[in-house]
C-alpha cells in the first residue's frame, strides 16, 4: 500500500516543470530499490493530485484534502516570486521568554552546538516549530531584499529522525532568488561569501549569502549584477571547487570582483575552520 503522504511531503522540495507538474526526490524509491533518489525522479501534479515515479514506477493520489493542499499554496507577486508567512506553529527566537522557552530548547541548543550565536538567530529570523506539520524542525526563513517579506523558508530537522533532513515550503522558487542576497549590495571591501546552504552561511552572518543548493544559471545571473560592488569569494562544498572556481571565473569576466576558496574534501563552510575561511577569502579575491 502506497503512503501518499510521503509524495505530498516530498513537494516541500520540489521544483517546478512543464505543465503544471512539479519534480521532486522520490522518497518510495529507497524503500523498494534500496538507494536514495537524487535524480529528482518522483513527477507530481498538484492539479490532478497525482504523482508518479519514473524510476521505481510507484504512482498513486495525494490526499483528498483541500485544506491541506491549500496549506502548500503561495501567494504570486507579479514579477513571479512566491510569498509565505511563518508557518503554523512557527515560534521565533526575538524575545527573552523564546529564549528561555523550555519548549524551544532544544532546537536552541542545536543552534549553538553549531556555532551560530544568539545575535545571529535573532538577526536572521530564525525560528523552530514545536507542533504542526513542520513539527522538529528549526526553520529558517528566506526573505526579499527588504529583509521582511518572506520567500519561503529551510526547515532543517533538529531530532535527526524525521524522514526528510531539509523541507521547503510547496511553490518555494528556490532559482529566482540568494538566501540573503542584500549582503551583496553591502558598500564594504569585505568579501561576502557564496555558498551552497543555509547551515553553511550562518556560521558568517552577515556575509555569506547561500544558492539553495548548487547555484543555478539565475543565481549566476544574480551574481553578475552590475549594481554589485562588493567583493565575492566562492566557498562552495569541497566536493564542488570546479564548479566553484568555473563560478569564479564567470563572474571575473562579468566584471566583478572575486576569487575561489577550495575547500579541503568532503568538507563543507560549516565544518572547516571559520577564521580560516574567512582569510581565504579575503585573499582569494583577484583585483
């Protein structure tokens, strides 16, 4: 028997097609294969609520729930982006009694087992949810440039149980826009950093500004916008510096000015040491 649940969490990190259908990694592929979907394999259309995957062939019907589909809709501005609101049961870290909270703990205390300070968790918004769909997760929201309107948001499992480490609200266009794309338009001659996640950023807030993911040809576009003045390293994943140091490059023949950090393998921004990053990238930059 088939658990449609798992395809309608699974469009949480989809991406959008043809169509109307969406692609997303199929989480009954490991069940029935024994190895992971990376490949995107699992297509969905919300519209019929169906969803079928090409490389395990499991197929069946979401949930017929209105409400729960509606849940998963985003409101659309007219140049394309997608617009949420905290999700329910979204409790944020911007006060004393969030702080203390001992409901909010643990999420709190996985934070700063990661490095990532207090000033940082309030700056960024970030917060966690203790009940709701999105119950263990700490969540981390993505805003517009005005650093108030959200985008969607990362909600990263904090129990390290849940089926999904990472989960993004359905309708997020994670290829339109920088996590924390402001810090590029910052007058300063101090790099800011590119890389791939959230978790990796964090550790450099402000300056560090995250794909989402390995970055895309909007991101790069993103990237090679004129009005930028500051400098950019690219601090992509160890396993990723030829993609990096191609980035690099690119945005060098744009115009602007930046450099490539290569990572040590299999090492990420959140793993390595920080003050070492951080003077690699302020000498990386080629001017």
């Amino acid at each position: 028997m088939v658990d449609p649940t798992l395809a309608l969490g699974a469009l949480s990190g989809a991406r959008k097609g043809g169509q109307g259908w969406y692609r997303a990694n199929c989480p009954y592929c490991e069940q029935s294969t024994g190895k992971a979907d990376r490949r995107q394999s699992l297509g969905i259309k919300p519209s019929i609520s169906f969803f079928s995957c090409f490389k395990c062939g499991v197929r069946g019907r979401l949930p017929d729930d209105e409400a729960v589909m509606q849940s998963f809709e985003p409101v659309v501005k007219e140049d394309g982006d997608a617009v949420f609101t905290a999700p329910p049961g979204f409790e944020a870290f911007d006060s004393d009694d969030a702080w203390t909270s001992v409901f909010l703990a643990e999420p709190r205390e996985y934070l700063l087992r990661r490095g990532i300070d207090r000033r940082t968790i309030v700056s960024a918004g970030i917060g966690a949810c203790v009940f709701g769909k999105l119950a263990g997760r700490i969540v981390v929201p993505c805003f517009d440039l005005d650093g108030e309107t959200w985008l969607g948001y990362s909600a990263r499992d904090w129990t390290n149980k849940l089926e999904l480490r990472y989960k993004y609200p359905y309708g997020m266009q994670r290829e339109r826009f920088l996590y924390n794309q402001g810090a590029l338009y910052k007058d300063t001659s101090d790099p800011v950093l590119i890389v791939e996640g959230v978790f990796d950023a964090l550790p450099y807030w402000p300056d560090a500004v995250a794909c989402l993911g390995k970055p895309g040809e909007n991101h790069k576009h993103l990237l090679e916008d004129e009005a930028i003045t500051r400098p950019i390293a690219v601090c992509l994943d160890g396993d990723a510096h030829e993609e990096g140091w191609a980035l690099s490059e690119r945005l060098r023949l744009s115009g602007r000015l930046t450099g490539h950090v290569q990572l040590p393998p299999c090492t990420d921004p959140n793993t390595v040491d920080r003050e070492w990053l951080r003077s690699e990238a302020r000498s990386c930059i080629q001017y």
